[in-house]
C-alpha cells in the first residue's frame, strides 16, 4: 500500500521508521496544519510534502495515517473517507461514542477500512497472555486489577496540551492500551462503576521548548472505578496523571 501521513509531530518519527520493518507498506508523503513541520519531516524522511487537501486528493494514495491530536481525529478520518482512502488513526478513534458511530458508518458506506491504535495487544506478550487462557492455563478470570500512576506527559511532551484536553486524560490516552488487552482477552465489558478527579486545574511545562508556560486543564487526570465483563470478571482500575503542583512525584 501507498501511505500518507497526516500530523507530523512527535510520534511521527516512530511511523516513518516502521516502514522498514515491514514490507508491506511505503509512505510516500506527508502533511501537517503547519506547513513548516511538514517540509522537515518530508525532507527527513524522503517522501513529499504536501497540504492536507492535496494529499487527500493525492490519487497514489490507498491508506492515511492520522497523527494529528485526537480533536482533530474524527475529522481526519472522515475527509480520508469521503476521499476514498483506509484510514489508520492513532488513539482514541474519536472523543466521544456518537463521533466513533459516525465514523463506523461512513466507512461502511465508503466501504473502506478504519483501523485504529492501540494494536499493542496484538503483540507478543498479548498473544502469549491470550493463549495461557485459550488453553485454560490460569483458569477463568474471575478478578483483577490495572493501576498506571505516573507524571503527566508535561514534563517531557514539547506540546503537552493535548493531554488535558477532551480526548485524552489517563483513560483515552494510556487506560486504552489496558481496556482493549483486557476485552481481547475476557471479551466486552458490561458495565462499569467510575469516579473521576481532577487534582489541579493547571498544569506547568518543565519540558522544552516551553519550559514554564501553563496549560488549563479540561478532562478529569484521575479515575478510579470497576469494569465489569460480559463473563462476570470484575477488574478494579486506578489511573492517574500526576504533577509537579501535587508534589506526588519528586522527580
Ligand atoms: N507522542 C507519543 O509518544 C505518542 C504515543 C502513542 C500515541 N500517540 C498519539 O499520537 C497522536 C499524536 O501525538 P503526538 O505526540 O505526535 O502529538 P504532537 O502534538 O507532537 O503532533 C501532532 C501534530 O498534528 C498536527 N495537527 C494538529 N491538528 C491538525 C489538523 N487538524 N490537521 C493536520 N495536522 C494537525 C500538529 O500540528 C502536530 O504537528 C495523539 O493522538 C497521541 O495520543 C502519541
């Protein structure tokens, strides 16, 4: 397949490299809303630089990958659509269930795939977790529990903000990567008990370029709660964004 990416910010990199992993896949050029990122990735990594709708019109072109942040992802994936492209997109699909049902449906309307991150469960340890229960290893999953305590993406993102925004926070950033291997492995989930908090309602850069700036925090930054599947396993969670503000971590 011929791809294009779109959003060539700091993930990017680690997509231009797969390529030579695999030998199913060329990207031949790439867009971002800012044009000026665009040139340095393109002339990075060989391939073209183009403006979103060029490369959207590009007809060499089966596959976009969407980079952007994940406001913007539900829009990405549909103009893919609508231009007769697959789209691959990073995490989370959209930012809410009816935005994710729009997609759903003008992919089967456009009958072009949708694909989307996190496929880490398919990877080794995934596969080897699935198949100790296929084969009733460890018996059925009755109980469990997934904690992530870490710092916020601030002191290490150059643009961080995204991360407090809706569409990301600890669940559709980092919770995915657990919640997608867990409904792999015990199958859907049938209801879930959550409470959610937000410890500080700013958040100060310590990465840089930005080192000092302030970004307003818009999504809860701690959940805790039970997920209960379609089995009866009930898997307890806590997951929680740190900060410099709290004094959690003393980095
Ligand atoms: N950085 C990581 O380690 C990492 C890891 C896994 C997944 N992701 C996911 O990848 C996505 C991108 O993350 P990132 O860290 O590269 O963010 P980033 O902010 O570094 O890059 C996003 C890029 O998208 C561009 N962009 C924003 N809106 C756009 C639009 N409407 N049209 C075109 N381009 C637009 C921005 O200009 C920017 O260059 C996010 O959904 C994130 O959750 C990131």
């Amino acid at each position: 397949m011929k791809v294009g990416i779109i959003g060539c910010g700091n993930i990017s990199e680690t997509y231009f490299n797969c390529q030579k992993i695999f030998n199913n896949f060329k990207i031949i050029a790439c867009a971002d809303i800012n044009f000026e990122i665009t040139k340095i990735s393109a002339e990075k990594f060989n391939v073209k630089a183009q403006s979103i709708d060029d490369i959207l019109s590009n007809e060499e072109i089966d596959l976009i990958i969407n980079l952007t942040i994940p406001a913007a992802h539900k829009n990405i994936i549909l103009k893919s659509l609508n231009a007769g492209k697959h789209c691959f997109s990073e995490k989370p699909l959209a930012i809410n269930m009816a935005e994710g049902i729009e997609i759903s449906k003008l992919s089967n309307k456009m009958k072009r795939y949708v694909g989307c991150a996190p496929d880490t469960f398919l990877g080794a340890a995934g596969q080897n977790a699935r198949r100790l229960i296929e084969e009733k290893k460890i018996g059925n999953v009755v109980l469990g529990t997934f904690n992530l305590m870490s710092h916020g993406m601030e002191n290490w993102h150059p643009n961080p903000d995204f991360f407090f925004k809706p569409g990301a926070g600890p669940v559709f950033d980092v919770g995915v990567y657990y919640i997608t291997q867990l409904i792999n492995l015990i199958g859907p989930v049938k209801s879930i008990i959550s409470i959610s908090g937000t410890a500080t309602s700013e958040r100060t850069i310590t990465s840089e370029p930005r080192n000092g700036e302030k970004i307003k925090v818009e999504t809860p930054t701690t959940l805790m709660g039970i997920l209960e599947f379609h089995n009866n396993a009930k898997i307890q969670f806590f997951l929680f964004m740190g900060c410099l503000e709290t004094q959690t971590f003393n980095y």
